[in-house]
C-alpha cells in the first residue's frame, strides 16, 4: 500500500549513518521527496555539496530500507504513532528547532501541542529534598493548571519523582526514552510507564529494538528540552546530564529554571551554577516559573472547603487543629507537638498542600490557608 511505503522511507531516512537531522531534512529539500533521496545514485549523492564519497555510500545502501520497513510493520501493529518533520501534526515546538528528530515514535494518549508543556530534569541520586521540592511544584502547578503536561526523560532520581508527581496530580506526562519502545529502561519503571500510557505517552526517535546506550541518553535531551515551553532542572551536579538539557533549552530560546540549594550540596552545584551564571532563573516555587512564563490560570479548581473534616484523615486532622490554634508552626515544631518523624509527617503536609488546606512558607514554617 502507498502509506506504507511512505512510512517505510520516511523512517529509513533516519536511519542513515553519519547523516544527521539536519542534513536529512536538506537532502529531501534538495530532491523534492522523501522517496527520490533513496532512489538517486551513488554519483549523483556524491556531487552534492556537504555530501561527499563517505556519506554517499550510505544513503544509497539500501538495506536501511529493508529495516525500515520491518519497523514500519512492528508500529502499525502495535498501534504506534509516527511523527515526520514534514507532517502536519508535528509538534510546533519541536518543529522550531533545527536538530529536532526527522522521525520519531509515540505511544500513548495526549497531545504533544498543548498549551502548557514543562520539562522536569535532575540528578539520578536525587535527594529526599529533591524529590519533595519535585512533587511539590508540580501539585502546585496542577491546582492552576490541570491541562499542564509534564516532559521528563523515566530514569530514576528526579524524573521518575517528576512523572509520579504528575500522575499523582492527574496531570498528564510524557517520558523521551533513550531506547525503543520494546523496552522499559529501568524496568523498575515499568508500572509508571503503564500508568502514563494512559494519561501521557512514552516518545522516542530510537527503533524498537534499541538498547538505552550511554549516548542515546544525550541524543534523547533535545527531544526533552524541545518537546516544552521551559525545562525546570530541580538538582543536579557540577556535571550533571541535565545541566546539557538545560545548555540545549537554553539555545533553542526557551525559559530555564533551576532549583538552588545550599552552597555546599553537591547536588545542588549544578543548579547553583546555572542561577549565579544566569543561564536559568531562579525557581523557589511554582509562582515563580508561573511569573517568567506569565501564565495566567484560566480555571481554578474550587476553593476547599476546611470545615469539611470528612475529606481528612485522622491524621490531618491534628495537623489542621493544632496549626489552626498556634497560626503558625516549624515542621519541627508540629513533630515534636504531635509526636510523629519527619519521614511520616512530610507527606502528610504534601498532600494537606496539595488539598489546599494548609500553605509552606520560607523558614520551614506551615500555616492553614
């Protein structure tokens, strides 16, 4: 069938050694169509400027077509969009960038236009602190903006803490894979992968039988930083692989945020380091990523009613009294008062936040809204 001929070329033409996304989107340029690339002679892909003896070789082996359209056959079976940089309903904000993906892979249930799209990226060793900063920002951000769509990359440390925070707020998110999408790298990840094909997607511009590769790691944060209207780094070393995100966000003219941290928190160096050389803006809380991206909240969820007590549990219920009594209280001071460890009492006041009931303030200090 023509379509499938179509799909066929239009993936082995990013399949081609050496080529790249900017040069395969020239050669189609020079030769009118996506099919005409793989038809041309070896002699004449010589003769084109930039091309050369090496490349030529390449592009006109055409094995890459006989791959192509095995993959072509594995997508359509199972259910597996395509994306073409040619195609119309290609990302608008991936179509801005140059070395965007000639062709890449999604499975899953969202739209990759939405209005508001953030990308979330950190540190693997990613801190209890880091991962409550995560959850919180985001359950901040869900309240205002329920169609908000959460881009992360499912590798352990900050973006799976991104992607749970997320389902757990009913937003939806997608996961840029460094491999393909016969695999769940890490497999650990497996249940949250599942859970967001349901309310998101996994991407990839890798076949299906790709491994998650060191490289591919690198090559995917394009992806990730091109998919969204900002990338939101939350720790990250000295030498992090999401500060290169960040570096690759930054060149395609979209916001940077990056979390601080105290100066002698190995992962927070990273983010330290983007904030006093002014590649990102500072980023507290949800409100200020809301400033520099002004957005504006078109509906907000209704206020919680918190006389309400049938919508606590037992144990919010003494948090809500004893905050209601003092005004204001340390997190300190609401273990020692009510005699529970931190490691209970933090998601306690997570979720109490996130139902609106009580609010953080600097100094550690949680007060009732």
């Amino acid at each position: 069938m023509p379509g499938e001929v179509s799909l066929k070329h239009k993936i082995a033409l990013g399949l081609i050694p050496r080529i790249g996304d900017i040069n395969a989107r020239k050669l189609v340029s020079h030769f009118g169509s996506v099919e005409a690339v793989f038809r041309e002679s070896y002699r004449t892909l010589t003769k084109i400027p930039g091309i050369g003896p090496g490349l030529a070789k390449y592009i006109s082996d055409r094995s890459y077509l006989e791959i192509a359209e095995k993959e072509a056959e594995f997508v359509t079976k199972h259910k597996i969009r395509t994306y073409f940089y040619l195609d119309n309903d290609y990302p608008f904000r991936l179509r801005q960038c140059d070395d965007s993906p000639v062709v890449f892979f999604f499975k899953g249930n969202c739209n990759l236009d939405a209005l508001k799209m953030l990308s979330v990226v950190g540190t693997r060793s990613a801190t209890v602190r880091g991962k409550e900063t995560c959850e919180k920002i985001i359950g901040s951000l869900a309240v205002r903006y329920p169609d908000l769509i959460i881009v992360s990359g499912l590798a352990y440390g900050i973006d799976i803490a991104s992607h749970k925070a997320a389902l757990s707020n009913n937003l939806t998110t997608i996961g840029v894979l460094a491999n393909g999408l016969k695999t769940i790298y890490p497999s650990i990840h497996r249940a949250t992968a599942e859970a967001m094909l349901k309310n998101g997607g996994l991407l990839t511009d890798f076949l299906s039988d790709a491994l998650p590769e060191r490289n591919n790691f690198i090559k995917r944060n394009r992806i990730i930083a091109g998919l969204s209207d900002a990338t939101l780094v939350v720790e990250s070393g000295i030498r992090g692989g999401a500060l290169i995100t960040a570096d690759i966000a930054a060149s395609y003219n979209r916001d940077v945020f990056a979390v601080p941290g105290r100066p002698e928190d190995q992962w927070s160096a990273g983010c330290n380091s983007l904030i006093k050389s002014n590649k990102a803006a500072l980023a507290e809380s949800s409100e200020d990523i809301e400033y520099f991206l002004n957005w504006k909240s078109e509906k907000l969820k209704p206020p919680v009613q918190k006389t309400l007590f049938s919508e606590m549990n037992d144990s919010e219920k003494q948090i809500f009294d004893l905050l209601s009594k003092e005004s204001e209280l340390t997190i300190d001071a609401i273990c020692r008062s009510l005699d529970l460890p931190v490691y209970k009492l933090s998601p306690l006041l997570l979720q109490m936040e996130f139902k609106g009931l009580i609010k953080f303030y600097p100094g550690n200090i949680y007060r009732t809204t």
